[in-house]
C-alpha cells in the first residue's frame, strides 16, 4: 500500500513539475509578447537605460529589463507622447510613453453642441494611450469658482464634456490626462470664448453671504418656471459668487418648446435628469445638454400632471397627478389628489393611491374674499397635493391644504400632522398630538386647533417638499400660507424650515427646530418652495421661491443653515420680473457620477 501511495505521490510530482515548465517556456516570455503586454496595459513608459547587456523599462507600474541583444533599435518621439523599439528580428513595436506636451490631443471643440446649452462644450481628445480626462474650467480671476471633474471614460478617443463656463467670457480650460485611477500624467490649456447669453427680463441672482469653506460642495440648480406658468421653463445653476454657469434655452429645442417643469429638474440616479411637464402632461429625461432622452405620456393614460415626480428606491417614478373622471361624491370634478407608481421600463401603472379613499374630502375652509383665487381651496381642489417621497416602506407627502400624511403603499393611513380644525371624526384617531421640546403634551387647544402657536411648535401651513431624514425625522418647507387661518394679506408673516419627530407609537409630533421666523417677509413665499438636506455637511438649504422681498424687488432666496447653531453658510437672493424666481433649488454636483 505504501508503495502504490509513494508511486501516486511521484506521478502527481512529475506531473507538477512539467506544468510548471509548460507555463514558463521561453515562448511565452519573449520580449515582443513582454512588451505588447505592457503597450496594451494602458500604463505608459516613463523612461528607460541600458545596464550592461539589458535595457530596463520604467513603466508606470513595474521595471521590465530586456536584453540588449533582443532590441536593434529604440526611438523616442515626446511630442507625441510614444517611443519606438526595433527587434533584432524587424519587429516594430509601438509603446505609449511619456512625452513633454499634449496640445495635439483635443482635435476639436464644440461649443453649445445641443443648440441649447450655451455654457457647454464637447472636445474631442484622443490620447496617447487609454487614460481617463479631468477637466478644470478655472474661476474668474480673485475669485473661488474653479470647477473640476475627473470623466469615467477610460479609452483612448473621448468626447469629453466641459460644463461650467462663463457666459461672455474667455473661458480657461484645463485637460488633464489620467491613469485609470486618476493619478496625473500630463495636462494641456485651452481658452473656450462663450457669448453673452441671449436672455431678457430675466432673474438676478446675487450672493449676500458666502463662506465657501464650510458650505456644501455644488451648485445651485434653479428651477425657474420662465415669465409666468404659461412660459417654457429655463433652468439654470448659479454658483456661490451668483454667476450663472449652466443654463438650458429650451424654447430652442424642438422637443420642448412648450415644457413647463413645474418642480424643476432632478437628477436620476443614472445622471440624467428626471421633470413633469405640466403643459403637455408627461414625465420628460433629459440629459446634460438638455437633449430629451426619453418621455412617458401620462395622457394616454387618463392622467394629468401635477407639481411632482419623484424617482423611488426600486427606480420606479411616484408622480403627483389628477385624474381624469374623478369626482366628489357629489358628483363635481375633483383634482389634484391621486399618486402613481409608473415602471419607468414598461411605462405601466403599476399601483394608483386615491386620496380621497383615506383623508377628509370635505375639509375646506371657504374663500376669504382676500387669498387671490388662484391659492384658494375649493371643494374640487380640496387637498392639493404637492409633494411625495418614501418615508421607509411607506409613502410621505404634502398637501397644499391638509398637511402632512403618510400611508402604507396598500393604502392604509398611518398618521397626519395638520392643525386639527375642521377635520371630520373619522380621521381624528390619525391626528398626531403636538409635544413641546420636553416631550409633554401640549394643552392649549388653540395650539392644537393651529389658532396659535406654542413656543418651540408650530404646525406646517400650506406645506410643500417632504424630505424624510436618514434618523428617521421629517424635514419640510412650511410657507405659511394662512397662518393660523389668517389671510396673508391681514398679517406680517414668514416661511420656515421645520423638522419634526415623530412619535407613532404615542401618536405624537415634536419640533426639533425651524429656521425662517426671524427673516419675515425677505423669506416668505406663500406657495412653491422647498428645502433640502445636503448629506455631506448636515446644513439645510431653504428655498422659498416666490414673492421673497429682496434689494432689488421680489423673488427668491438661497439659504444654506448649519441647524445646530442656525449659521447662515450662504445666502442668495434672485431678483425676478414675474416676482417667482424658481419653483425648487437643489445644490447638487454639477457633473453626475457617471459621466
């Protein structure tokens, strides 16, 4: 048994040890397959030097030594960025390599290349071997508005993307050739002059306050409705100085001249951009350049828009409709109070919410005689809904006229935070009961009823931008409107960021902190507006959008706030013809991750 055992154990060896000669047999490590293994890795000869009878080759990532006797001849050409190597047998092989310049590497530049973003160029590069591209639009001199982005790209001809330029201006741009991994191999300047843009009458921005250091890195997307609700939509990003440095003109694109964003752009998480269109009733995306990607014609599907689309965890889109044939139960037309899932893929419905199947249709406060017609409830638009977002497993949104609510995507009711006037009994038991900052109940009945407030609490009045928290708290832009049932005419009154917590096992509601009160009417916008949480510092950006009193006029305000000691980080005001400077503002990078 032994023997056999031992003999098993000889042949195993034997074996081994011809496999192992097998893979390094001179013919699978001669210097031409050395050599093109490293030309086609992508990594670049920095130098090399003969040592005695062999040459050795810096690469970027490791040393080849070759022997002297395999190569008749190397030729370097720095200019363009390649070195040469004869073998002894004629074989020529081409070896990218590091060089002194890379003028030759944009070929061309394209300004403006959708017709409609005249802040944007494409410049094609081709590089001396694969390699990524940053590209650096530098600032106007003395001040901080340099923007760079190293491209995901990783081949060797690219139609690489420059956003960011100045508008009527002689623009200094940088292209930056990278290993895959970003580590810098060389760069070359260009100057890309822009026009003036071609637009009148419209928004001023201008920074108030700006400390760059401690603000959210980003721009500011605007999302401005044109002239009035009937104009094309003209969104654009402003940075922290106020110049405005992206812009879409898309009364010049043939597929959206007539496109009316009623809450802005946002981006997918695929980079592109995600908007409703309230004139032709269908949910657009939209690429950098403005290019329509693809549409969804919500029409067709016996569906109008209305102010939201939001894309979901599962990549499907929630959107804020009404619906076609919907009545009251007394047979008169009601609007604005349906949501739908749409599978973006199948361009199905694929769930449908009625909210008059769970909150009180008939919850309306009559006309004052003083609110303008066009911001008053009416039997028909008894909700309003204006906002949706997940709350976990469940759905948060906002009404105009009712609050806050969330449900369970079958449907079911979890709780509301509204004023508790004028709401039916069978909707009492979802009506979340105020706290103070200490966790005990609030007994003023006019504080519950939303006649009054409380120190440290105040209901949401006429709310929009439900923003769910990653603790679990609710972030929403309170505008206001009707405080305390008060016509707005009749009173000086304010817009605020609130955050809430809320407790569902005791069926409770607790301010954390708000942000606006003191800034009266230079932040009140009694509708439109929203807030956002930005991730990377923790501040808040308020956003009211509409009749914001500013030095100029009326318009909007930007405002980033540290909540833990309420700094103002930043602060632009955006001066508009039409008193609406924007409907929403994100601060969001403004290349996207995957470009």
């Amino acid at each position: 048994m032994k023997s056999i055992l031992f003999l098993a154990s000889f042949i195993c060896l034997v074996q081994a040890c011809r496999k192992h000669q097998a893979d390094t047999t001179p013919e699978d490590h001669t210097t031409q397959k050395i050599l093109e293994r490293m030309a086609d890795s992508g990594y670049l000869l920095n130098s090399f030097i003969q040592e005695d009878a062999a040459y050795l080759f810096h690469f970027e990532t490791e040393d080849v030594r070759i022997p002297v006797t395999d190569i008749k001849n190397i030729s370097e050409d720095k200019a363009l960025w390649k070195t040469q190597v004869t073998l002894r047998d004629g074989t020529v092989l081409t070896i990218p390599s590091k060089g002194d310049g890379l003028d030759f590497m944009v070929k061309e530049i394209t300004l403006n290349p959708s017709g409609f973003n005249p802040l944007a160029a494409v410049a094609d590069v081709w590089l001396p071997a694969a390699g990524r591209v940053k590209v650096t639009v530098y600032g106007k001199e003395g001040s901080s508005g340099t923007i760079s982005h190293l491209c995901q790209s990783v081949t060797e001809r690219q139609q690489v993307p420059v956003f960011g330029l100045y508008a009527g201006y002689d623009n200094t741009v940088q292209l930056t050739f990278t290993d895959k991994n970003g580590n810098e191999r060389g760069s070359t300047k260009l100057h890309i002059k822009t026009n003036p843009l071609p637009i009148q009458n419209f928004p001023v921005p201008r920074t108030v306050t700006a400390q760059p250091q401690k603000m959210e890195p980003g721009l500011n997307l605007v999302s401005y409705p044109g002239e009035s609700e009937l104009d094309v939509s003209c969104p654009y990003m402003v940075d922290a100085e106020g110049e405005i440095r992206w812009i879409l003109l898309l009364k010049n694109s043939p597929d959206l001249q007539r496109f009316g964003a009623a809450i802005g752009l946002k981006r997918r998480k695929n980079g592109n951009f995600l908007s409703g269109d309230g004139q032709l009733h269908r949910i657009v995306e939209l690429d950098m350049f403005g290019k329509l990607i693809k549409q969804w014609d919500l029409s067709k599907l016996n569906y109008t828009f209305h102010h939201e689309v939001a894309e979901a965890a599962n990549g499907n889109f929630l959107i804020t409709v009404s619906k076609s044939g919907a009545r009251l139960v007394n047979g008169n037309p009601r609007i604005n109070d349906h949501i739908i899932e749409l599978d973006p893929a199948s361009g199905a419905v694929v769930k449908e919410w009625d909210l008059s199947k769970m909150l009180d249709t008939s919850r309306y406060e009559k006309s004052d005689g003083i609110t303008p017609p066009m911001f008053s409830q009416s039997p028909g638009n008894w909700a309003h809904n204006n906002g949706v977002t997940e709350l976990g497993d469940d759905l948060l949104i906002t009404m105009r006229y009712q609050g806050l609510a969330s449900f369970t995507r079958t449907g079911n009711l979890r709780w509301i935070i509204s004023p508790h006037q004028g709401w039916s009994e069978p909707y009492r038991k979802f009506l979340l009961r105020p706290v103070d900052e200490e966790g005990h109940l609030l007994t003023d009945t006019k504080v519950i009823t939303g006649e009054a407030a409380a120190p440290g609490f105040d209901w949401a009045w006429g709310p929009h931008t439900p923003v769910s928290l990653p603790n679990g708290n609710i972030l929403v832009f309170d505008n206001g409107f009707n405080r305390h049932f008060i016509p707005n005419a009749q009173t000086a009154n304010y817009s605020r960021v609130v955050a809430y917590r809320v407790d569902e096992a005791k069926g409770t509601i607790q301010q954390l902190w708000s942000y606006g009160q003191s800034r009266g009417l230079q932040g009140f916008s009694q509708a439109l507006s929203g807030v956002q949480y930005l991730k990377q510092t923790g501040h808040v950006l308020f956003c009211p959008g509409m009749g914001v009193s500013t030095s100029k006029g009326y318009g909007g305000r930007v405002v980033e706030i540290d909540p833990l000691t309420k700094e103002v980080i930043f602060d632009l005001e955006i001066t508009a013809p039409s008193n609406t400077a924007f409907h929403r503002v994100t601060r969001i990078p403004l290349y996207p991750d995957n470009i």
